[in-house]
C-alpha cells in the first residue's frame, strides 16, 4: 500500500508532540504536506513563505535536488554501516570537508545527530581531554543565562533557559553562568553588534576567583544566542571571553548550531567574528536538516591528546549508533556541495544589508519595543500583554501563519531566519505581511 504522505489522520492523539501545546495544537493543527525552495504547503493547499528555514536548519531552502539525489542513491547503496569498529567512505569524505571548510584549528569532527547530542560531547571532550593532560581537577562547566544548548542533561545544564531547567531536578553539579548579554535600556534598536555590554564578559574572571581557574573544564556559549531570541555578542565580549578562557586553561565551546552553516554570511560565527574557541558544535544546517546530524569540530590539541597510549585501545568511550551515518553523511556531502556551488554564505552576505533595512522598517509599528538582526537574521521583541506574558507573539505567530508566512516566537520574540536562498521579493513578503499582522494584535 503506498504511504499517504498528504492526508491529515482523523486520530492525532497518540504523537506526543515536541514543545508544542499538544491540547491547543490537535484542536486547530497546521499541518505542512510539503515543501520547495522558499515555501511550505500545507494539508489545506496554502502556500506558506518559511521565514525560519524550518528551525534554523533549511539554510538551502526545501527539495533541493542534489540533496535528495544524495539520500535516494545512498539508500540503494549503502542504508546502514555499523558506526563502532567499522566504517564507511562518506563518512570520513563529509569530515575531510568540514574541516577544508572550517577555520584553520579545527582538524578533526566527531558526529551525532544533534545539536542536543553535539553539546553534550563537546562537553564530555572537554573534560576527558584535561583529565587525559592529568588536569582531572577541572571538572566545573560554565554556561550563560539564557542560553539553548539543547535539551541532554549536559545541555540544561549549562543551558540558561529556565522553563527547559526547572522540571528536571537537580541537574548536573559543578556547574555556574554568566550573565546574560540583553541590554535593552542601552541597545535598543541596534544594527549588528551593540555598542555596550563587553564588560559582561569579565563575570568569567569572579566566577573564576570564587572557584580557582584549576576547577573548570569548559565555557560554552552561543556566539549569537538564537532560541532564546537572537541576542547579539557586545563588541568585544567574545575577544575578552576568549582572552579570559586562555589565561586560565579554560577551553571555549561555541554553540554553532544556529550560526555554523551560513546563518552571519561566513561558515561559522568564528570566523565571522574572528574569535576561535577550541571546539565548534554544530547541526541543523549540516545537512539542510533533511537528515538529523550534528557535528563537533575540535582542534588537534585536543584530538591529538587522546591519541595515547597502546593503538588497540578505545581512545574515546563515547558515540551514537548512528555517528556517520551513511544517509546522513550522504545528505552532509551534498548539502555542503550545495551550498558551495551556489555560493549562498556569501549570498546571504549579500542580502544581508537589505535583509536589515526591511526589518529595522517595523521600528515604530504597535508593541515593537526592540528589533536586532545579523546576517540572515531577525528578531522583533514585542511589548507583553501585562500578566500574559508570550500571549502577543503567539497571536502573531497564528496571524502570519493564516497570511502565509511562517516565523518563530519565543517568549514575546518573534525571531526570523530565512532559508539563504531568500529573493528580494520574497524580503518584501516577509515584512510586508509581518506590519500587517504587528498592525493588527490586540
Ligand atoms: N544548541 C543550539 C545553539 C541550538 O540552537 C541546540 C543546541 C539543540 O539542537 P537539537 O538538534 O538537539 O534540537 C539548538 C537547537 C528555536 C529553536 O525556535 C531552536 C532550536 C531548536 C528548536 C527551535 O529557536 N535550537
């Protein structure tokens, strides 16, 4: 019997559906049936404009040919290859070009299949590697305040989003935050990186003097904070992070889940921004999101330090059945060709600047108390309704949708990334339709 891909199931009970309010959502479901470039369509026929590249992750925009080329050839060809003691090409070709793609440091890739996954094994990398030089002490991990790492333990743990935190006990120990970089009384309204807010990053210096640097492993940060609602690194807060980690033996992640891939109009936010940590995670964009991977780029120093000690040894115990998967290393290699061919970091580069002017076009428009963007990027903070707080947003969110646009609301956030193959005119669309939906909420 073929598989009906387009009709909506009378019973919707039984999916458990992922941060969604599961009740509200199976009363009025939006269901999309399929997608192309720069467009959903959904189960009623409507064409929808995708204004967050799905989550973050379509960079490529939908369908896109040599990436299903890839996945049905590597489905007759080889579905699956066990990931533990044995191997297959295309998974050591996908990390020979990441790290032809990456920043010069980064020379070796371990894979997941997430962003979730990656964070907790640059996490796990961090420690066993200083355990590996004998600096078992540090063992203390510091994340930010606000901050979305995914949802593993290592995640919420380091992760700053409260609701993602408060349900799930105690969490992991030895961990502490910076504060957060959101500085709305003095950078409201900024274009790219706000003037003010550098000095946040010396937080890292007292966390070390309560603690003593020889405590802790790692730092990990978004360069650009996106789940929580596209917050901006302050000139400067990333190159005085950076120098703080080196001072002290600490080691930097970076959270490129969000940025790697395009998102600022470079590779990766590192580069974008000119400040190398020592381990890169990434996902989503890895491979258009089409199959679920993720990737974790660390440097030789850190990779070379497990590689000690008799050879018929496991150097690392950690990994997923599915590491490298075939599929997946498949839809990587293409999505990365793909992007290349069509230069679309550098496109994005390109729109950027009218990307911008759009957006920063809102200013003014009822309950907009704040607009930030960079790259491909684009957040509109909304004025709460008093005592509902994330009530606005969630209107607007079903108003464009029934317009036929597709943005992502967090809190009272609107947040947009759209595939990086955006046209002019589907910018217009975009913002044309938003002032609509901003000129009509309560
Ligand atoms: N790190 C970062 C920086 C992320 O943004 C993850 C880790 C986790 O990835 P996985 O693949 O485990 O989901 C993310 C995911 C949103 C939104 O609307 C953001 C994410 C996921 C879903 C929605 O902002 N980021």
């Amino acid at each position: 019997m073929a598989l009906d891909r387009t009709t909506v199931p009378n019973d919707l009970s039984a999916f458990w559906m992922p941060f969604t309010a599961n009740r509200q959502f199976k009363k009025a479901p939006r269901m999309f049936v399929a997608a192309k470039d720069m467009h959903y369509t959904t189960a009623d026929g409507r064409q929808v404009l995708d204004g967050t590249a799905g989550l973050w992750c379509c960079n490529a925009g939908h369908a896109r040919p040599k990436i299903v080329e890839a996945i049905e050839g590597q489905a007759r060809q080889l579905d699956y290859a066990p990931a533990f003691q044995m191997g297959h090409p295309l998974a050591f070709e996908l990390a020979n070009r990441l790290r032809d793609m990456a920043p010069d440091p980064f020379q070796h890739v371990f894979f997941t299949n997430s962003g979730s996954e990656s964070v907790d094994t640059a996490l796990k990398i961090a420690l066993a590697w200083h355990r590996a030089r004998g600096e078992g002490s540090r063992t203390r991990l510091i994340g930010r305040e606000r901050g979305y790492h995914g949802v593993g333990f290592g995640g919420i743990s380091v992760g700053g989003i409260v609701n993602n935190r408060r349900y799930f006990g105690t969490l992991l120990t030895g961990v502490d935050h910076l504060p957060h970089t959101h500085l709305p009384e003095k950078n409201a309204f900024t274009r790219g990186q706000p003037e003010h807010g550098a000095h946040l990053a010396d937080e890292l210096e007292r966390i070390v003097a309560l603690h003593g640097a020889e405590t802790i492993a790692a730092v990990i940060v978004e360069p650009m904070a996106g789940s929580t609602g596209v917050l901006l690194p302050p000139k400067g807060y990333l190159e005085r992070l950076r120098e703080i980690c080196t001072r002290h033996g600490i080691l930097l992640i970076f959270d490129e889940v969000i940025t790697g891939f395009g998102r600022l109009g470079s590779s990766f936010a590192a580069e974008h921004f000119n400040v190398m940590p020592d381990i890169i995670t990434t996902a989503k964009g890895l491979t258009n999101g089409v199959i679920p991977m993720g990737a974790v780029l660390v440097t030789s120093e850190i990779h070379d330090a497990f590689m000690e000690g008799p050879e018929h040894l496991i150097e690392l115990f950690h990994g997923y059945t599915y590491s490298g998967n075939p599929m997946a290393a498949a839809a990587g290699i293409a999505t990365l060709e793909t992007y290349r061919e069509e230069g679309l970091f550098q496109r994005a580069a390109d729109m950027a600047p009218y990307w911008e002017d759009a957006l920063h076009s809102l200013k003014g428009l009822p309950h907009v108390i704040d607009i930030r963007n960079m790259g491909l990027i684009g957040a509109v903070e909304l004025e709460p309704i008093p005592g509902e707080p994330t009530k606005r947003a969630f209107s607007a969110f079903l108003k464009a949708y029934e317009k036929g646009l597709l943005i992502r609301t967090t809190g009272d956030i609107i947040a947009l990334s759209p595939p990086l193959i955006i046209e002019k005119e589907h910018v217009d669309t975009l913002f044309e339709t938003l002032a609509e939906v901003l000129k009509s909420l309560d």
